[in-house]
C-alpha cells in the first residue's frame, strides 16, 4: 500500500498517537527506555516548550493502509541559524519501521517543509535545543540507554547511508565505575585547586532554597560552559525558569555538588541523579496509573547507576582542575548510595578536556551516537 505522510496539529490527541507509535515499535526491546510521555507532550507543544519562542517546528504521521509507521518532527531553529549563519532544517523525535518507501516520505517531508522557508540543508536527530536528546545511536545497541538519551534500531543508520545523508558531528559515552575511594592524585588536585583558587562546594538540603540561591546561576552558567559546543544556543530567560520549575524539584540534593568562589559566586557544578531508565520502562513512560510509584522510587530508592546530567565549569576556569573538586565531593555520595556505574550521557567526540576528567577512573565506551546532514536539493 502507499505511504502517506500527513502533518499533525499540536493537540494532544494527535501528538499522543505519535508518541504511542514510537512506544510500540520498541515493545519487547531489552534496552529500549521510553520517554517520560507528559515531557515529550510538552516538548512537542508550544504552550509547554518555551523554545518555541525562536522555533517553528511541524510533527508528521507516516500511515500506511490506516497504521501508523513512522513519525518526524521538522524544527527551524532560528536562534541557531542565526548563530551559526546555516540554514538548517533540524529533524528530531522520528521512529520508523524498517521499510524504505516510509523513510523516504518521511525525510522528504521534512525536506519540503524546510524549503518553503527557504533552508537548504537537513541534519539530525536534534532536538530544540542542545538539552534536548540528540544525535542517533550507532553503536551500543545492546547497552540500555539513559533517560536524556535516544534509543533507535541498528537499521536507521543504513536508511540514512542510501538517503546520502553524512556525518555532521559523533557523540561518545561513558560507562564509569564508582571507585572504592576518591582517586588518591584527585584528591591532591581537588586540594591544590581548592586553595589555589579559593573554591569551596555548597550542599543544600532544602530544594527550595537551591532554586532560590542557585536555580538561575545554574543555568546561566551553562549557558556560558557551552556556548561554543556544536548546536548549542544560549537558554533565555524563560526557558531558565522553566529547567528550574521542572529538575530542580526532583533531584536528590547529595548527588549535586555547585562550586563557589570566595564571594560565592557559582564557578562549577555537578548534577547528578540516580538513573530512571528501570522505572520509565516499569512504568511505560506514563505516571498513572501506577508509575509514578515507579519513578519516586528510584528518585528516592535505591539504584545501581547514577546518570551525570550536567557538568560545567566557568571559562575562566576551564582546565585548572575544578572537575576534581566537582568529583571529590561527590564519589563518596556515590558510594555511600550503593551506586555501582555512572553513565557520562553524551559528549562530543572531540571534546578532549571533558573526557580527560575520567582518566582516573575505570571505565569503557560503550556507545556512541551521530548527527547527520545532507543538503536539500
């Protein structure tokens, strides 16, 4: 039967379809780990996703004979763009059976969607933002991915290879483990930089009162730690507050470490969580009926894995051994939390002074992941 390839309007009912479909073409996957299905809603609509202030995006349905059989989402990020001078169709959140009539549709919907606004090039998998799951796994297909993370089948690579698609930029990740004891030489250069520098790491207890000190410079940041990474913009003022009213409330405050200089101004930090991937599996990516049961008990349980969300130091400080007094502070919250393994989630391949910060530890590569482009024609 023919495929047609239809755009979808942001109403939920729609946009619930189109997150099902990717759900059940991984149903009986072992390392398959569904989105939180409310986040994914809400990443997909312009009333929950505040990067839609310099983005217009457009989802697609692939129907074959009145079944679903492959989704894309089409994004123009403007602020993007405008940085980089491209003019670059992002696609992102796609799934697809393994048949090359519906890749093909779909692709060349998100191809002619980004020629009517006058963009000549495709690449992906990207989300709106960088904080968004990125880039399409080629390696690792046996390892259960992260909850920040993208899983996909090993045939989405070979459909990319005979549409001409290239390879824009790879992510690698980590699989750390969690040592006995801090690294005898980390400790030194934690100590050395701590004095160096007059650093010191604050701990809270209390959710509200990070939010309150922290939840801004957190974020602000990030924005200067990243500025130059590959598809990265800078967060604006409400989508700052909306990663503050979202994360800040559910992370467990032993697993964050923010380093501050002697007037307590934010130079580095740490957030970690334990890992959600067991529960959003338990749980289907859905909190009711009962997972949110699921979710609250790894938040707040025990787990063997810890997932490193957002690492980042201040430019300024960049190299001189802060990842150190980040690390010492946090290894024996990890330890003493039983976590066994810690996934580093991606970092771009060529990113050397991020992944120099592991040297001290065991650990192994275990996956990478791929950005594609092709031009349109």
């Amino acid at each position: 039967m023919t495929v047609t390839v239809h755009p979808i309007s942001t109403d939920a009912d729609q946009l619930r379809q189109y997150i099902n479909f990717q759900n059940r073409l991984y149903k009986g996957s072992s390392c398959y780990v569904p989105p939180l299905f409310s986040d994914q809603l809400n990443t997909l609509r312009p009333e929950g996703n505040p990067a839609y202030e310099f983005c217009e995006a457009q989802s697609f349905l692939a129907i074959r004979n009145g079944e679903i059989v492959g989704c894309i989402t089409a994004i123009e990020n403007k602020a993007a763009n405008k940085k980089t001078g491209h003019r670059q169709v992002r696609f992102g959140y796609m799934d697809f059976i393994d048949d090359a009539e519906v890749v093909d549709a779909l692709f060349e919907a998100v191809a002619d969607w980004g020629r009517k606004r006058g963009l000549t090039e495709m690449t992906g998998p990207m989300g709106f933002t960088d904080l968004d799951p990125e880039g399409m796994l080629i390696e690792g297909f046996d390892e259960m991915g992260t909850q920040a993370t993208i899983y996909n089948y090993p045939y989405y690579q070979k459909h990319m290879e005979r549409l001409g698609f290239g390879k824009e930029v790879d992510w690698i990740e980590f699989r750390i483990k969690i040592p006995d004891a801090i690294p005898d030489k980390y400790s030194r250069i934690a100590e050395i930089v701590a004095r160096k520098y007059g650093l010191r790491v604050v701990k809270y207890t209390s959710r509200k009162k990070i939010a309150a000190d922290y939840g801004r410079a957190i974020f602000e940041l990030v924005n200067e730690a990243y500025k130059d990474l590959y598809g990265f913009v800078p967060l604006t003022d409400r989508q700052i507050q909306h990663y503050i009213d979202i994360y800040l409330g559910v992370l467990r405050l032993e697993d964050v470490a923010l380093v501050v200089d002697k007037d307590d101004r934010l130079v580095g930090l740490g957030i970690s969580m334990p890992s959600l991937s067991e529960a959003l599996r338990k749980s289907g990516g859905k909190m009711l009926p009962f997972g949110w049961y699921h979710l609250l008990r790894a938040i707040k349980g025990h787990a063997d894995v810890v997932d490193l969300l957002l690492v980042a130091v201040k430019p300024e400080y960049q190299g001189k051994g802060v990842n150190a007094l980040i690390f010492c502070d946090l290894i024996p919250q990890y330890i003493k939390n039983g976590y066994k393994f810690a996934e580093s989630n991606v970092e771009l391949e060529d990113n050397e002074n991020v992944q120099k910060q592991w040297e001290y530890f065991e650990r192994r590569q275990h996956r990478r992941r791929r950005a594609w482009k092709k031009a349109i024609e």
